[in-house]
C-alpha cells in the first residue's frame, strides 16, 4: 500500500512538467512586431508608390451647414533604387565656394536604399494635407492625441504656394516637422518605413557615385542649366526674379534623380551638429552616420540649393541649416510648427531604406508647439 502511494507523488509531481509540455503553441508570448513591417520583399530597382486619402467637397454652398461629400484623393510617385557604397563625404579645401562646415572630408559607407524620384509635389503633399480620415492638427479633438498620433497640417494664413504654380510643382514652405509628419502618413498608409533621407545618403545620391568633385559632372558649374533651376534660369515672363519649376523637366543625375541641384532645397534627417564632420573624420569608414532629431524645433539641415540660388549654392557638399530667422515673418503666436512663412525655397523629398538603420526603426517626429 505504502509503495503505491510512494508512485502517485511521483507521478503528481511529474505533472507540472507535463503540462508545460503540452501547453499549445499559441498560448506561448510572441514577440512585439517591429513598428513598421521591413521591406524585406522589395526587389532592387524601381518601382511606383500610390497612396490615397479623402477629402471634404462642399457640393451645396448654400445650406447651413454646407453640405459636403468624401471624395478619394489619389496621388503617386517613383522611387529609384540607389546602390550602397563608399564615398567621401563634405568638400576640400579647394573648392570654391567652400564654407567651414563642409570638412573636414571624411569617409563614409551608406547601405543600400529607394529615393523618391522627385521632389514630393503638391499633388502628392495634399493627399496627406487634405486627407479627413486623419485629424487635422488644430482640431480639438486632436489636441488630445497623444505625441505619437498622425495629424495632418494646420491651414495656411497665407497662399500657400506665395505666388509659385501649384500642378507639378514641388512643395514648399513646410517645416522639418511637416515633412517627417507626412513620411509618418507614408508609414501608416503604404506600411512601408518611408523617411527624409540622412544627410549622407542625400549627398551619395546628389554625387550619383561620381566622385568627390564640386558637381556629378565636375567642378565646372557650366553645365548646371542642364539639371537644375536656379538663379540663372528660373525666371520665366510670369516670375521675372525666379520660380519653381515642374519637376523632372531638365535632365536627372546618373542615379536617375531629378531636381537633387535647384529647384527646392530638400530637409534631411538629421539635427545640425557644427562638429559632426569632425567626429566621423576620427574614424577610418564611418558607417551610416547620422546626427538624430531631437524635440527641437531649429536646426536641421538642408541640402542641394534652390530655384532662388547662385550655382556655388547647388554643389554636392553645401549645407544649409535652418533657424528661427525662417519664421520671422509669422505673426501667429506661438508660431506654427507646420509652414515657414515666406521661404518659398524649401522642399523634400523622401527615402525607403533596404535595411533600416538600427537607431532610425520607429523614428517619429517630436516636435511640438512649444519648441522652439
């Protein structure tokens, strides 16, 4: 008798074991999904990307309220397959026009990614501007939102486009934060971990993998008007001190990018640090090297010049950093952190990387109204 009760403790103490054992597969955690799926399936070359919204059309003026009907808004762009590689990245000392931060030059190695054929234009900013199925920035219910929430931009005070055509035209006047805001729009609506792309993938690109001259095609700035809009030839008889232009109408650069000299200069990821070419020039290859964003409204850095600037603006190294003299002309207080009131020289346009940067999985914009 003692001997079978010996067994059944045996045996009852085998059972928490044999219950883990043939605990079913679902019941186990599973592990949080990344914040936005990797493109992982993507082949390497180019390819189009189409997105749609919803927007409010007043179709009787006179009842009160107006009545209004939800009308799709659709919008596309290329995006161009751009190779990793080793470049070096700022200028030398001998290129004219050179400015103190640009060096010291330094090496670097980018990884792989898609960049937007094209400045983002307005057809494709007002998908996400005037898209109802996200609510609008001032709206009160979206003041309750939490810092992680898509919102869509305020209105303007002003013509958004100061004066510049509108259908094919770059964007501008938006802020850094606008743009990283409609690259977390791209996110949610494509799945796909689109961004602003790093200051060295921006200027690998503008290199078009020809060297550290002062342009793609050399040092010589005779052949810009081939490529770019800027001073010299963008007034037309409607502007005759300059304008935008439609994009993609000159010649694109060896990677197949338009417009990466003049037209619009285009924000990039990363907050201005005056020694971060100093640090990466201590190392022999600095490898995808960023300064990330903060919650700070100013500084961040733009690249490639614009319709408004003289050729030594547009080389592949010049750098542009924006400050709170941006906004001197917005008399709201506080001021937006949407549009910059007359810089009607500022655009972007966007990157999807092949293998996302560790430090870049997930990156949301931070700024908010009380930034400054």
């Amino acid at each position: 008798m003692s001997r079978r009760y010996t067994l059944s403790l045996a045996f009852l103490g085998l059972l928490p074991l044999l219950a883990v054992a043939t605990m079913p597969l679902e019941e186990k955690p599973t592990p949080k999904a990344a914040p936005v799926p990797a493109p992982t399936k993507l082949e390497r070359k180019n390819y189009t990307e189409k997105v749609s919204g919803y927007k409010n059309e007043i179709i009787d003026p006179d009842s009160d309220p107006p009545k209004t009907r939800k009308v799709e808004t659709k919008a596309q762009f290329d995006m161009v397959w751009v190779p990793g590689g080793e470049f070096m990245m700022g200028s030398p000392e001998s290129e004219a026009g050179r400015d103190a931060d640009e060096g010291p030059q330094h090496k670097v190695k980018v990884g792989g990614f898609w960049m937007a054929k094209c400045e983002v234009s307005w057809d494709e900013f007002d998908a996400f501007w005037f898209d109802e199925t996200y609510l609008k920035a001032d709206d009160t219910a979206a003041k309750k939102l939490g810092p992680d929430a898509v919102t869509r931009p305020t209105n303007t005070f002003v013509d958004a486009t100061y004066g510049h055509e509108r259908e094919g035209h770059p964007a501008i006047c938006m802020t850094h934060h606008a743009a990283m805001m409609y690259c977390a729009w791209l996110q949610k609506k494509t799945g796909r971990a689109y961004r602003l792309p790093t200051e060295a993938e921006w200027e690998y690109a503008a290199r078009g993998g020809k060297g550290d001259s002062a342009y793609f095609f050399g040092d010589d700035p005779k052949q810009l008007e081939t490529y770019a809009w800027f001073k010299d030839n963008s007034p037309d008889d409607d502007h005759p001190k300059g304008t935008t232009h439609k994009v993609a109408t000159l010649k694109p650069n060896p990677f197949g990018l338009y417009d990466m000299y003049g037209n619009v200069w285009e924000w990039t990821l990363d907050q201005y640090d005056p020694d971060a070419y100093k640090k990466f020039a201590k190392n022999a290859l600095s490898i995808r090297p960023v300064t990330l964003p903060t919650d700070q409204k100013w500084s961040h850095v733009v690249r490639g010049g614009s319709w408004a600037d003289k050729a030594d603006k547009l080389r592949s190294a010049k750098r542009r950093v924006s400050d709170k003299t941006w906004m001197k002309w917005d008399p709201q207080e506080p001021q937006s952190i949407w549009w910059l009131t007359r810089m009607d020289v500022i655009g972007f346009r966007v990157v999807l990387a092949e293998e996302e940067q560790p430090e870049l999985v997930g990156l949301k914009p931070k700024v908010v109204k009380k930034s400054e």
